[in-house]
C-alpha cells in the first residue's frame, strides 16, 4: 500500500513543544509520530507505529531465534502475587496501584517477574519441561517521577520482558548468554551505537546483570570505562577499589583544635595549613554528609550518616541505588533542629555513634587511616581520628561520586566517563521469585529442585526515541533503513500532469515490488513538500520534477545529503538496488 501524504494522517509542525527539551522529543512531535496526552502518556500516530511495530518485530524475531516463546500478560494484575514478594510495598510511589468496584486492589503492571514465575510453575512440575525461556512485548506502567523527554522516559510505555527459568546455575548463565547475544544482535540491526556496561539489579534483586546503553549526551546514565582495559560500567554500579588497611599502633593520637569559622572543606584545609607545620589537603578530610531514609511501607525517617573523604561529593543516584528499595531525602531545617547533637559543618564520628546514627562509610576509609573531621561543637575539629581506633563505621557504601581519572577498579588504566541512554538491562535474578512461590522442578531423583531464574528487558518505545536522538540532524529525523517508516519518500515536484502521472507510475511499481513508499502527492510547494520529508527522515528521497524533461529524476540519500540523478527509466531499479542494499 502506497501511503499517501495526500490522506496520511499527519499534520507536521514548523515549532518546537514548548516543553520539549532534547532533539527526539522535539522532532518526533514536530514530525508527528506521537502526541502527548499527559505527562509521560503519548498516542503513536501512523508514522510512529510504524517505526514502533518495526523495533518490536526485530526485537521478537531476536527473541523467537533463541528459543523463547511469546505470551502475553494483562497488564491490569491483582495484587495478591506483588504481596507475596513483597513488591506492592517495595515498589513505591511508581507503582499505579487502583481499586476495582468491591474494593478489590489492582496494579498496573511496571514489570511481570511474578506473574512469570506463577505461570511457569501452574503449567510445569518436571525437571524434563525445563529450561524454558518466555516473552512479552508489552505495555508497562510506572508512575515515574520525572517523566522525561516525551517517550524516552514515559508511564507508560512498552517493553520487551522475557524471563529464563532454569534448574541451575550452569543453565541460568547459558540463558543469560542468549539474551546478551541476541540484545547485540538487535541493537545492531536498530542501527546504535551502544555499550555493555556493568549493573546493578535495581528493585528486581538478584546478583549477575548488565545494561545495553546508548551512547547519547542527552542519557540520563552516566557510565565509565577503563582507558586500558574492557571494564566499562554504569557509575552506579562502580566499586571503588579499597586501599589495604594500615596497622594501628604507632600512629599518632587524635588530638581537637580550634578552628575557627571553617564550616566547609576549603575553609578548613586553608586553616590547617596556615596553622599548623602539616600540609592538608581536602582529600585527608573525612566528610559527613547526613541523609534520611525511610524502607518501603514505613511511616518513619531514619538517620543516615555517609562519611567520605571531602574531595568528593555524594552522588544522589549511587546513594539512592545503593540504599534500594529505601527512600533516600536530604535533611530539612527541622531535622537539624530535632537532633542538636548534630552540629552542622563540624559533625564528627562521635556524636553520630553515641546518638545512634547509623554511619557508613566510603571503602576508603578502612582502618588504619588518619582524618580530619568535625569534633562535634562549633568551630572545632579534631585531626587524626583513626579508623578502627577513634571510631569504628557501621559499615561502608557506595556513594560517593565517582570521577574520570579514578583508577579502574579492575586496576588497569583510569576510568574516562560518557552519558547514555538505557535501552537494555539483562539480569541473573537467581531463585528471589522462584523461593517466593515455591517453583520447583521434580528433579531425576525424585526430590524437588527450586528453579533459578533470569530476567531481560528492552525498552522498545524508548528505542524509537533513543534512535532519534542518536540518528538526526538540524531539519529533521534521520532513520536507520531497518526501522524506517518507508523505503522511498516520492516527491511528486511540479504541476505538470506528466510529472505528477510519472511520479505515480514509479510509486505504483516500487509498490508492486515491495518497497514501502510515502508518495508526496499532495498540491503543496515544492519547498513544503521537502522541509517535510527532511523532517520525517524516510532514508531514500526520489524527486520527480523537472529533470523529466531531460529524462532523469533525482535521489537524495538523507543521511549523507548526497543527491544523483538517475535515468527516469531506470529508477525504479536503481531504488530497489539501494533499498534491498
Ligand atoms: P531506568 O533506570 O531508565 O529507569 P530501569 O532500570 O527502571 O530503567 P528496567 O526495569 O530494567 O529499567 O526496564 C527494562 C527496560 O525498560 C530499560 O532498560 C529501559 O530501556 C526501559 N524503560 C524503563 N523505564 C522506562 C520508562 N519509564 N520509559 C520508557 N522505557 C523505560
Ligand atoms: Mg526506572
């Protein structure tokens, strides 16, 4: 079927959305592939739901060619099985929870690793039935709390969800295997350029787990790697490397002195070095930096004490997913008001341990080392306060930024940082599900064997905006042949009745060839009819125009801005060489 501009359902727009902030955002709406409905919430319209249906139908080609079989799950779900694994509270505000007319509680699903689990186990019971690999391609709800450049970060949106069920561990890595070769597979034939990066496993638990990113600036994941090695990671799933820990006896007392009006770093090491025959740096200072947290389903805020050396800054997001599932929220003037003790720009290990505060450290600080830190009142700090000595940490975390130049954690090279755009998170979930149901396999010697599971996602209508954002240009969108609305784009380029029943003809027979043609044959201007197929980005542009005259016609090619002219005669070959490749 020749789409038509003529009757295509498209209105495209001159102006950028007012609230519209990266390139995808903008160019998808100007180029109506989608409108927004509400915050996070977008209608496709044609041309986007074919770029949509494009990415799924590759993403479940991949998918069908390891072996994993499509199903499909509603996704208004009860609660009772997100009870059972604890999730209905652990989720959050993103979970859309809701009422049915008796009262009944609903959730919108935000991922299926329950419902999976409880399919598998209604229908199998035999170490025979498995491994088995199941997927859907699905919409997804999540009550987000910063929606975000229209479709890439939405509430609701679809995803590709598929689990492994498998009866070990051996089994579980040859599951995982698959699905990371067919995400390669399916991100290449999407046309990114992407990373594999190290994870952590989010709300999901579980242990093994990698991200797909998208290498794009406009990426809310930050990511590292090493300038030596293959180590590349998501920042929030780095591990600083700990330093060896440093014998005690012989290191020098702890000793407070007066400083006066040294609330911050800077100001301290400045006194220090002007007063003392020691030479500091920010780096020899330990920071405490005091955060709140609150566990899923609890009323209550709890104290939390991060110490980390004060040439660095807390990360918000490696705080946060280190804490998982906890609600993490920086003090408030009345928090410091309840809790005197806490002096602010002088809080020291003391008070924190003596008023049970919980306190965790950076893996820097491990015994042995020497610090300057507050000393609890005004004006004062106290230098050598000796870890595993003078205090002794509740533990440590991961929470403090992680900088380019670090070493690598895997100690070859340093680590060089990157923005990107999660499209893919593959995981070991390990038996979390399986224990929560009970799934078990009845194994050859008769005794049941719980069921280890793996769960992987791509976010398909997040991959149309990725694409964009990494597949554009100033007047429009630029579209990877394989996810292309269409092959060819005709313009139809003149009044003239011969150009107009030429530009058909080719149409018709680029039709009947199986190449999918927009035809611009509409009574618009040339100059209309251009800025818009530069801004909707089908690869291949065939203008048919005055050149008949002379026999040819003219092929842009819309990403390189290469155009030639062909024979009129030979067109329709020629286009069908440069689409099949
Ligand atoms: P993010 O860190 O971006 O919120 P996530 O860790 O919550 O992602 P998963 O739960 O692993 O993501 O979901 C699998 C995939 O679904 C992600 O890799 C991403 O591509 C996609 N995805 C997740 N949340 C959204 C969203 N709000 N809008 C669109 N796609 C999403
Ligand atoms: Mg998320």
């Amino acid at each position: 079927m020749i789409t038509r501009m003529s009757t295509l359902f498209l209105r495209t727009l001159r102006e950028d959305p007012a609230d519209a902030e990266v390139p995808s955002h903008k160019l998808l709406v100007r180029a109506g592939y989608v409108r927004r409905i509400a915050p996070g919430i977008y209608s496709w319209l044609p041309l986007g739901l074919r770029v949509l249906r494009k990415i799924e139908e590759i993403v479940r080609e991949e998918m069908n060619a390891i072996g994993a079989q499509e199903i499909h799950f509603p996704a208004l779900l009860p609660k009772e099985p997100y009870d059972a694994t604890n999730r209905w509270t652990e989720y959050g505000p993103n979970l859309f929870r809701l009422k049915d007319r008796k009262g009944g509680d609903y959730l919108l699903g935000p991922t299926h690793e329950e419902l999976f689990a409880l399919t598998v186990k209604g229908e199998y019971s035999s170490y025979k039935d498995y491994p088995v690999m199941l997927y859907q391609i699905q919409t997804k709800y999540r009550d987000e709390e910063r929606p975000r450049a229209g479709i890439l970060r939405g509430r609701e949106f679809v995803m590709k969800d598929s689990y492994s069920f498998d009866l070990d561990d051996e089994g579980l890595a040859a599951s995982y295997q698959l699905h990371r070769d067919a995400y390669i597979r399916i991100f290449d034939r999407v046309g990114l350029r992407y990373v594999i990066v190290a994870a952590t496993s989010g709300a999901m638990g579980g242990s093994a787990s990698e991200e797909f990113l998208a290498e794009s600036e406009t990426g809310e994941d930050t990511f590292v790697r090493s300038t030596e090695s293959g180590f590349a990671a998501n920042v929030e799933a780095v591990v600083t490397p700990a330093p060896p820990a440093e014998p005690i006896e012989g290191k020098a007392a702890a000793e407070v002195h007066h400083t006066p009006n040294t609330p911050t770093i800077e100001t301290l090491v400045d006194f220090l070095n002007a007063n003392t025959d020691r030479k500091f740096t920010a780096a020899d200072t330990l920071k405490n930096v005091l955060v709140k947290t609150r566990q899923p389903g609890s009323p209550d805020w709890e104290l939390l004490a991060v110490g980390l050396p004060g040439d660095r800054e807390v990360d918000m997001k490696r705080l946060e997913a280190s804490l998982e599932p906890a609600e993490v929220a920086l003090l408030e003037e009345a928090d410091f008001a309840a809790n005197p003790f806490l002096v602010k720009g002088y809080i020291g290990p003391k008070a924190l341990q003596d008023n049970g505060v919980r306190y965790l450290v950076d893996p820097r600080v491990v015994s042995g080392t020497a610090w300057v830190t507050g000393a609890d009142k005004g004006d004062h700090h106290v230098v050598d306060l000796l870890c595993g000595r003078d205090f002794t940490p509740d533990g440590t975390i991961e929470a403090a930024e992680v900088r380019e130049g670090d070493p690598s954690p895997d100690g070859r090279g340093t680590l060089v940082a990157a923005r990107g755009i999660e499209i893919g998170h593959i995981f070991q979930l390990g038996r979390k599900y399986a224990d929560a149901f009970s799934l078990d396999a009845l194994g050859q010697d008769g005794k049941p064997k719980r069921i280890t599971m793996g769960s992987y996602g791509v976010g398909v209508s997040r991959l149309v905006a990725a694409i964009a954002e990494q597949s554009h240009d100033e007047v429009g969108l630029v579209w990877p042949r394989e996810v292309a609305p269409a092959d060819v784009h005709v313009v139809i380029a003149g009044k003239d009745e011969s150009i107009r029943e030429r530009g058909e003809a080719i149409a018709a027979e680029l039709d009947a060839a199986g190449v999918q043609v927009v035809l611009d044959d509409r009574t618009v201007s040339p100059g209309v009819k251009f800025a818009d197929s530069e801004l909707i980005g089908v690869p291949t542009v065939l203008v048919v125009g005055k050149g008949l005259t002379r026999g040819v016609v003219e092929v842009r090619d819309r990403r390189s801005g290469d155009r030639a002219e062909v024979e009129a005669d030979n067109a329709v070959q020629h286009l069908i060489d440069v689409v099949r490749g």
